[in-house]
C-alpha cells in the first residue's frame, strides 16, 4: 500500500512546481487520469473487504479531493500569472492620437432660425413658407404698396427680365408675400405642397426664409434671412403685438434684463406702424444687448393695413391683427457678436468651426436655446 | 432731410434742447439718424490774428507768420496765398483734428520750420465744400472766439422721413407734429399776399395730365446777387450751396415749407406764353433701341446742371415760344436757358403741383433726384401753390427789390383729401390704448385734421398735405404715436389650441434632421446665395433666360442657381487657396429649376474634398464609400425607404465622374439622390483642385411618412433559433456591379437569407484577367427549426445557381 501521506505531499509538490497550464495538466493526468496514480488507489476499492473499505475508502477520497483542489488552484493561479502577461504585452501607447476626425457644425444663421422657431411654436405660431421668385402681387401690390410707389424703390428689388407674358418677376424683398398667401381665402391649392395655402382666421404663423435686396456692405448682404409673424384673429391689438414681441426678445436673448421700446415707423403694409429698438451698450466698439443706454433697431412690425386684409377677402371689420419681420442674420450676429455679416455667407470653414453649433445643441424648450 | 434749432424756432415757439427735440422727434416717428454738432467737432478751433507774414527762407509757397493766438503769440507755416498780416482767421493747434483733411496735427518741420499750428480754410473746417485759401474773417471778432461761434455754425439734425409723409421735408412741417406732441406752440404759419401792381404779362398754359395747377408771377426791377449772410448761412448749415438770391429764395422755401418753387430770367423767355406739356421724345431711351417711328420727334433740354436729356411723353416739359421750346422739366430742373443769374432784373416765379408718380418716373428715367424731384414725387400739398408763391413774392421784394405782378394760375389743384366718420372707440380696439376721446380729437386737430360730430360717429377731414390718411387705421396711428407708443399696453396673446403633433410639415423637420444629422457626421454648414453666375449655372443644367436676373449685385451673381453644388465647389476651392483643402460643406436650401412657386426644390447637398492628414495608424482618407455611409445614413434618418433604394450606376448627372457616380433611386422617375466624385472637367471650369465627392438629396423626392391613428410598431418577432453566416467567393465580370450579385444572392430564399454583404473584393494573381472576386458574407436566419446539414446544403446551391444567373461563378 503507498503511503497516501507521502503521495499527497509529493503531488503537492508537483502541483506548486507546474510553471504553465500543460505541466499543471501532465500532473493532472498523471494522478486523476484514467491511468493516473490516485485513480489506480480508487480503483483498489473494489477489491477490499468492506471493513478495509471503510478505513481506506475516505483517505483515498480525501487525497484525491486534496489533489483535485491543488490542480484547480494552481490552475487559476496559472491563468491570473498569463492573463497578467498578456496584458502586460498588450500596452498600448495611449498618448498617439485617433485617427483624424471632421467636427461638423450648424450654421450660425440656421441655428438663430431655430432657436426662433422654437420660441414661437411655444406660443403658439405654426411654421409656413414660400417661395423665393415671387411676382409684384405678392411682393407689393397685395401688401398695399401702391404701383409706382416710391416705398417699392426704397427695397432695392432684384428682378427678372420681363417674361413672355409682360410679367417681371422678383426676387421677395421680404417674407411678407407668405402673409398674403396664407391669408388668401380663395388660395386653397397652393402651387406645391410647401407652400402655405390660404386658411381663415384665426391665423398664427410664422415665416422663415431667404428674402434679398441689392445691398452690400458691412450690415447688408445681397441675400438674407427673415422671419415674419402674423397674428389674425378677433379683438388683436397693438397691445398683443407689444407682448409678443416683449416676450420673444427677452427668451430669444436669454436675459429678462433686456429694454425695449416702440417707435412709430411707416410700413406699407401696416397701420399703425411701429419699429422696435432694444436697449444696449454700444461703447467699445461692440454691441451688448440687456444693459447701457442706447438703442438699437432690430425690427418692424404693426397692425396689418385694412387693405392688406381686403386684398386677402378677409373683412377688416370682423378681424384685425398683426405682422412683425426681423432679419434673422442680423440678429444672429447681435446675439453671437459676429462683427461682418458679410462673413456669413463666405463659407470660411475656420469661421464655420469658430461662430458655428454643435449638432447637439438643437434649441429646444427642456434645455433652453443655447 | 436737415434742419438746424434756429430755422425750427421759426416755427415752433419752444425752450427744449437738441435732445429733448430729437427724443420727441424719435417717439412721434421722425427717426433722428445723426445730429451733427459743429461745437463738438470744432472745439479747439479758436480765431487769430495774423501779426506779420514773411516768406519761408527755403520755400516760394510757404509763408512763416506770427499769430497771436488765445495761447500766445505763435509761429505758423502757411501755404496760403491770401495770409498776411493783419488778417482774421481761424486756427488749429496741434493736437487737433482736422475734420475736412482728416488728420490730427502734430509738430514737426514744414521745410526745416516747425509749425506750431494750421491756419485754416472753410472746407478744412467742413464749413464749405470747396474754398480758396485760408478763411478770412471780420477784424471785430476777439482773437479766441471759438470757431464755431465765429462762424455762426450750429447743430444740425438729420431724420428719415417715410415716404408717407413729404410734410416733413419742410421745417414747417416738423414744427407741427413736434407742437402736437407737446414740444412747444406752432407759430402762425398763414402768408400774407402780395397785391400785384400790374396784370402779369406772362400768360399760363397746362395740360392738366403734364400739370394740375401752375401759378406765376413776374417781379419786375430786382436786383440780383449773392444773397444776404443769413440766408446763405442757413443754407449752407444744411449743406447746400449758395448760389443767388432769387435761387437761394426758392431753396429756402422749398426747405422751409415743403413747397419747390422755380424762377426763369423772364428776359430769357421767347414769347409771352409759358405752358407745361407732356414731353415730345419716344418714350424710355435705352441703349440699342431702333428710335421709335413718328409722331415723337426727338425733344431735349439741357437743364441747370449742364446735362442734356431726352424729354419723353412721360415727363412734364416747361415749355415757352409758344409751347415749342422746353426750359424745364416740370417738378424736376429747371432749364439752363433761362436761369437766373446776377444779371438778371425781371424774374418770373413758378409755383406748381406736379403729379407724385410721374415726377417720380421722370426721375427715373433722367436719373436726376433734385429737391423738387424729391419732395414732388413724394407729394407736396396741392394747396401750397398760392401761399408759396406770395411767400416767395414778399422774400424777394424783400431782398432784392421790385414790383411784382398780379397772380396768373391755370388749371385746379387736386381735389382734397375726404373727409370720413371715425369712431374713438376704434383707437382702443386697434391700438388697445385707452386714451379719452378728448384726448383725441385735440391730437388730430393739433396735426391739421377738421373733427366735427359727435361720438360714436365723428366726421374727420384730412389737412390738404396728409394725402397718406385714407381711414380710420391712420386716424388710430396718428392718436398712438402722437400719444406715445410707450402708452401701449403689453397684452398677453389669448391661448389657443395647439397642434398636438408640433408645428412642423414633414419637409420642415426633414430639412432640421439633416442639418443636425450632418452637423454631427464631420460636415460643417455653409449658408452661400441663391445666385451663381449664368456660365456656372448652365454646367449644372440651368442658366435658363428666365432665371436670369435683370439687376445683378455683380455679373457672377446674375443667375439663379440650378444646384448647391457649385457654391459649395468654390467655397472649398477658395478655402483651399488660404491653405485649408480639407473642406466638407453642407447646405440646405433651394435650387431652380424654373420661375414658377413649385420650380423651387429643397436640397440637401454636401461636399468632401479628401485630404488625408497623415496618420500613424494608417486610417483611411475619407473616400466616395465613406461619403455613400454618410448618404444612406441620412437618408435614413430622413425616412427615407432605404431598404428599398436602387442603385443606379452610371446614370447620375453630367458634373460628376462617369464612372463614379450613381443615382439612389426608387425608381427612375423617384431619384431621391446623387452622389459621386465631382468631374474633373466642371471642377477645372470653377478653378478648383479635385478631387472632391459630393451628394445632393432631393428632399421633396422622398415619400412623405405615412400618418398613422396611433404610434405603435409592430410587435417585435425575435427567433429563437440562431442565425448562421456562410461565406461564399464568386467570381465574375470586372465591370459588373458588386450589387447585381447582392441582389442576386439574397433574392435566392428570401424566407432564409436575412442579408448578404460584401466583405472582400479582389483582383490579381489567381484571378483570370478581365474579372474579379467577391466574397460574400450571407446571414441565413432559421424561421421555425435547426437547419439540417442537408438543408443548408440545398441552400447553398440556389444561392450558386441565382449568383450564376448574373454571370458569377463560385470560386473553386
């Protein structure tokens, strides 16, 4: 009979002296296998007496529960030591850069458009367009501006030659040729599906878009953004136009420090007219909007002309309303402090990366504008 | 429009200051665009007196003088030939900023002397536009005077005047609404007439069309000449020029009341008759034009500013000789031939009522923006012709002497503006501005309205030069502005139902997902014009003659544009001449394909110009398959049917690479897009270095989201069974497209096969010339049990036998 305590220790001994897995697993063999030493001790067993079974049948199973143990630590002790090496091999030098990656950005200009958009679908505007090549009806007889008016020529119109029909078509001054098309009863089939079509009262739209005039220089550009709004509806007055427009100012800045003041103009269009300035601070060359004591133009607005509504087939004894247009690049860069708005439309892409948004920053009423 | 304090006071009785005028101005809606103040300006210009003047030692032109000045007795380099001792003049010390030259002076040698000052001229001063010399001044002003007392200058305030309201192109005029607005009290603004001594000589003939109403008188034995300091110096404050008397007397009044007048040197006149006719000419004289047959003869006149013009049947012609000689352009300039000039004794004085719309027509076919031109085509009040002309009558017998004739008038003044029923409740109801009707009517009669009646139905009449007031909507604006937009209360807008699904269409949010969707993909948006040049416009299928405009800001902006493209081409060539060639541009905007509303398309269009930056980790440059990625991932976010696209091979538009290009389409008449490497030949046509890859997403092409009653997906059926992937290699056709044999492969079970994929394309050694190999990864899912061996053989065999229907053949 072998001396079990002197087996244990020898196989102990092997087991703690394996220096890989396939050492670990010869020893294992060796005693566990089918041929293995402690299997050919358990294999005694069945030839014993039952007294004899008694005494040896828990050493032996004892010494192959100790030697199966041994295998499994050293066995994890094993994998911990490889796996320690292999990531030892598997450094990286984190200090080489990533592959080269383009950071995208939104336009200055579209994300004003948005942060405004966002601002007036909270009270309540819906969106409406139309298109840039409008025809003088639209542009400016519809909107009350008399034919050979010198207010037609104070707007710097680009025109198309005159077309086989004697027509000449425009490109709009501003969005306000949407105001007639959404207002224009009869105009329920619009020329596309993106055009707005006629609806009745009560009307609350807004109207963002390209709009052009020939000027260029520092704070005009050939081609820009506005967006307009039109309220119609019973018992709007100028009162309502002022909120709104109170209200619009100090989300779209960010600050409830923001003055405003009204100061009547004249619109073709509208009657009363009234142009809004903001209060700012114009010393040091740059503009800060919500503190000093000057004022500064940002847009017009009114009461829409009586005209106005009749040329729609809207009666101007049953609804009133009003109308506002700003130029959205403009105050873009009033909020954002681009000095040129000329710069806008140069597609610098350092100007783009500079003065541009992320994606992610999309303005919304959770997470505010900007 | 300018006017200065003092000219104001004539009319308005007031103690405010400059800024308490320009704020009441500002809030009644006469927009102060700057007020020039001369005090300011010239603050450390003082007067001197030149002690001796001796010629420079070293310089012909240039005298040395001593001057004594408030600072002392100074030594001062002149190059002005009338210096000399004993003159008054004026005097800038160094330090000071000389407006009419812009610079500040500073001390330093003229000719090895130094200078310690400048003796300057009016125009130095900007006290005139041109002058002779330094100024020469009264000796009994005190050396030290401030220069701008000296020269009687003062501040000038300049406003916008809308066009509604040609009033306030007369000082008059602005006296009124600042006297309604509580500024101050109007003074009388009534003319006394002058009675005639003798039956004007002169008769008058008007074609009512050319000109409603003319009135004129002769004034025989003025005298001529420069007119008094006074006039010339109100005249000047507002920057204009002097010229004589009876000229500077009709500029006066024009300013002063809104009312243009005009005198001719009635020695000069042919004929005793003097008639206002439409022109003779053939109507708009444009470059090229065949001259238009009879009845228009050719009819000219060279008016006072020495220009010769084309009198066409649009324009109102001054005529005398019997009607046959023009000598004015009505409401416009007058004629050269009979102008008036120092010599001239007997003058005869117009005073007419030119139609707003054709003098504002002539003014565009001439070219020439006068005063008169100006303030006739706004509309001047029809009622002033009288009352101007015996305004103009006692200023000149005041000034330069003489006897003047009766009054001569032909034809009728416009009929008044009528009058209407206005109820005061309406200022509330438009304006929400609660105001007494008291308040009310004093307003509108402090601006020159007739209130009569009683409430709810007041009967108002319009002054004779408020031809802008046709209803009771400019009733309210007048009460509003004169009582102060500050007044106006700020009302919430009443609540309304909103729109459950948000406000925007299905285009809108479309046109925001892209934006975002490239923004966050490496693509930086550009905003660029509508326009581009017609050249560029027809490499991009446009350039149409409907599209091109008529008055272009400059001739490479004369068209509309047919595609975004070529804006964003050049952007990312001129961005690459600043040494910055890896631009990726989008932009979302329109495109135009003709003039019509529905000829506008939105696009989205994006632009790559490749620019590998060296790497360590040999990470690829963004190449055309990249751009595809970025494509179809949009596409999808745009929801658009992605699984559903074709791509067409080949069939894109002519400005990309033949051979690099596709349509994404679900038909050929639904292209949803273009994508491609742009052609070598269009890039070297805009200046740019390629290669640049670019796409354009026809926005409008995608099928709109279906609406659905509720927003469930369908319910999710997740197999239990895993799926399996075998490879296959093909071989096949070198120039067939990869997608053929895709389409090919996982069309062979449609029930099994969940997708199939490209992973590996080769060529070269151990493939016969002319083809390629493809490998292809297919993903088989099992629907209801375990495949068998069998089975999966089976259908590896229709995958071979549909993969040989397209000319592959299974690599062996």
């Amino acid at each position: 009979m072998t001396d079990l305590t002197q087996l244990q220790a020898d196989l102990t001994g092997q087991i703690a002296a394996a220096a890989d897995a396939a050492a670990l697993e010869a020893i294992r063999v060796a005693a566990l296998g089918k041929a293995g030493s402690v299997s050919a001790l358990l294999k005694t067993l069945g030839a014993m007496s039952p007294e004899e079974r008694k005494d040896k049948g828990p050493k032996i199973n004892a010494l192959r529960d100790a030697v199966a143990a041994a295998i499994a630590d050293r066995k994890a002790a094993l994998d911990a030591a490889e796996l320690d090496a292999r990531l030892a091999r598997e450094t990286l030098d984190l200090t080489l850069p990533p592959p080269p990656r383009r950071k995208g950005s939104v336009h200055p200009t579209m994300q004003t458009m948005d942060e405004m958009v966002a601002i007036f679908a909270e009270m309540g505007f819906a969106v409406a367009e139309g298109p840039d090549i409008e025809d003088d009806f639209h542009n400016f007889t519809a909107l009350n501006f008399p034919p050979k008016h010198p207010a037609r020529e104070m707007h710097d119109t680009f025109f198309f030659n005159e077309g086989p029909d004697g027509e000449r078509k425009l490109l709009r001054t501003h969005t306000s040729p949407v105001q007639v098309r959404a207002m224009r009863v009869g105009n329920t089939t619009p020329p596309a599906p993106w055009i707005a079509a006629g609806q009745e009262p009560p009307i609350r739209i807004v109207v963002p878009g390209r709009t052009y005039r020939m000027d260029s220089d520092a704070t005009h550009t050939p081609m820009f953004h506005q967006i307009e709004g039109l309220v119609i509806d019973k018992g709007i007055h100028m009162g309502h136009l002022k909120w709104t427009l109170e209200t619009f100012i100090a989300r779209f800045f960010e600050t409830d420090a923001v003055t405003t003041r009204f100061r009547p103009h004249h619109f073709p269009f509208t009657e009363p007219s009234a142009e809004m300035d903001v209060g700012c601070d114009r010393s040091g060359g740059e503009v800060r909007i919500g503190t000093g004591s000057d004022w500064l133009e940002i847009l017009g607005c009114g009461m829409v002309h009586p005209n106005v509504l009749r040329h729609c087939g809207i009666d101007p004894d049953v609804y009133q309303g009003f109308a506002f247009g700003m130029g959205v690049d403009r105050l873009g860069t009033l909020k954002y402090g681009m000095p040129d708005l000329r710069d806008m439309f140069a597609s610098d892409t350092r100007w783009l990366a500079h003065y541009g948004f992320s994606a992610f920053q999309a303005p919304n009423p959770v997470s505010g504008l900007s | 429009m300018k006017f200065t304090l003092s000219w104001l006071k004539d009319h308005l009785e007031t103690d405010a200051s400059v800024q308490q005028i320009v704020d009441a101005m500002t809030m009644a809606g006469l927009e102060v665009e700057h007020v020039i103040d001369p005090a300011v300006k010239l603050a450390p210009f003082t007067v001197v007196r030149i002690v001796s003047a001796a010629r420079h030692p070293d310089a012909d032109r240039l005298q040395v003088c001593q001057v004594e000045t408030v600072d002392g007795i100074k030594e001062i380099v002149c190059g002005a030939p009338n210096a000399r001792a004993g003159l008054t003049t004026i005097y800038a010390p160094i330090g000071a900023y000389v407006p009419g030259l812009d610079v500040t002076l500073v001390e330093k040698p003229v000719r090895g002397v130094i200078s310690n000052g400048m003796l300057c001229s009016a125009s130095e001063l900007e006290a005139a536009e041109e002058s002779d010399g330094i100024m020469e001044l009264p000796d009994d002003l005190a050396v030290g005077t401030p220069a701008v007392k000296a020269l009687g200058l003062e501040a000038v305030i300049d406003f916008e005047v809308t066009p509604n309201r040609p009033d306030w192109l007369g000082v008059a005029g602005i006296a009124r609404d600042l006297a309604a607005a509580g500024v101050g009290t109007l003074k009388d603004q009534s003319v006394t007439p002058v009675p005639g001594k003798f039956p004007c000589p002169i008769r008058i003939e008007v074609d009512g069309e050319a000109c409603p109403v003319f009135a004129g008188r002769l004034i025989r034995g003025v005298k001529n000449g420069p007119s008094p300091q006074w006039l010339q110096d109100r005249l000047r404050a507002i920057g204009l020029r002097p010229i004589n008397t009876l000229v500077d007397i009709t500029n006066l009044i024009s300013y002063d009341r809104c009312r243009p007048l005009h005198v001719y040197d009635a020695a000069l006149l042919v004929g005793d008759v003097i008639s206002a006719r439409l022109g003779r000419g053939p109507l708009e004289h444009s470059e090229g034009d065949q001259p238009s047959p009879a009845p228009h003869r050719d009819e000219q006149l060279i008016a006072l500013d020495g220009k010769t013009y084309d009198l066409g049947p649009e324009m109102s012609v001054i005529a005398d000789a019997g009607g046959e000689r023009p000598i004015g352009l009505g409401g416009v300039m007058g004629g050269e031939s009979t102008g008036c000039s120092e010599t001239t004794t007997d003058v005869f004085v117009e005073s007419a009522w030119f139609d707003p719309i054709r003098t504002a027509q002539t003014g565009r076919s001439t070219g020439i923006t006068s005063d008169a031109q100006y303030r006739f085509a706004r509309g001047v009040d029809p009622q002033s012709v009288v009352p101007g002309l015996e305004l103009a009558t006692a200023l000149i017998l005041d000034l330069c002497g003489g006897e003047p004739s009766e009054v001569a008038v032909a034809g009728q003044a416009p009929a008044p503006p009528a009058a209407f029923t206005f109820d005061p409740a309406y200022v509330k109801a438009l304006a929400g501005l609660d105001i007494p009707t008291s308040r009310s009517v004093a307003i509108l009669e402090a601006l020159g309205f007739t209130v009569t009646g009683a409430e709810p139905a007041l009967t108002v009449t319009p002054p004779s030069w408020r031809r802008d007031v046709e209803g009771k909507a400019d009733l309210v604006e007048e009460v509003a502005r004169i009582a102060g937009y500050d007044a106006l209360p700020s009302t919430p807008l009443p609540e309304t139902p909103r729109a459950v699904g948000g406000v925007l269409t299905a285009r809108q949010s479309r046109a925001r997902t892209g934006r975002r969707y490239l923004a966050a993909n490496g693509y930086a948006e550009a905003v660029t014009w509508s326009f581009t040049s017609r050249d560029t416009a027809r490499l991009f299928g446009g350039g149409a003659e409907a599209l091109v405009l008529a008055n272009p800001i400059a001739a490479e902006l004369d068209c509309m544009r047919p595609s975004i493209l070529p804006n964003l081409i050049e952007a990312a060539a001129r961005n690459a001449r600043r040494g910055f060639p890896d631009a990726a541009l989008f932009e979302i905007g329109p495109v135009f394909a003709g003039d019509a509303p529905q000829d506008q398309k939105l696009v989205i269009a994006a632009l790559l110009a490749p620019h590998a930056p060296r790497d360590w980790g040999k990470h690829g440059e963004d190449d055309l398959y990249s751009l595809k990625g970025d494509l179809l991932g949009l596409l999808e976010e745009l929801g658009a049917p992605v699984a559903s696209l074709q791509t067409a091979q080949g069939t894109a538009s002519p400005w990309y690479h033949p051979g690099r290009s596709a349509r994404l389409q679900l038909g050929p008449k639904a292209v949803l897009a273009e994508f491609g490497e742009l052609h070598p030949a269009v890039l070297k046509a805009l200046d740019a270095s390629g290669p640049m890859l670019a796409f354009e997403v026809f926005v409008e092409a995608i099928p709109e989201p279906k609406k659905k009653a509720v927003k469930t997906r369908g319910a999710l059926a997740l197999s239990p069974l895993m799926p399996l992937s075998r490879d296959f290699a093909f071989l096949i056709a070198a120039d067939r497209p990869a997608g053929d044999l895709v389409k090919a492969v996982a069309g062979a079970d449609k029930a099994l096969i969940a997708g199939a994929r490209v992973f590996d394309v080769y060529q070269g050694a151990g493939v016969p010339e002319g083809r390629k190999s493809l490998a292809v990864e297919v993903t088989v899912q099992p629907r209801d049990k375990t495949l068998a061996d069998a089975e999966i053989e089976a259908l590896s065999g229709r995958i071979v036998a549909a993969a040989e229907k397209v000319g592959a053949k299974l690599r062996t």
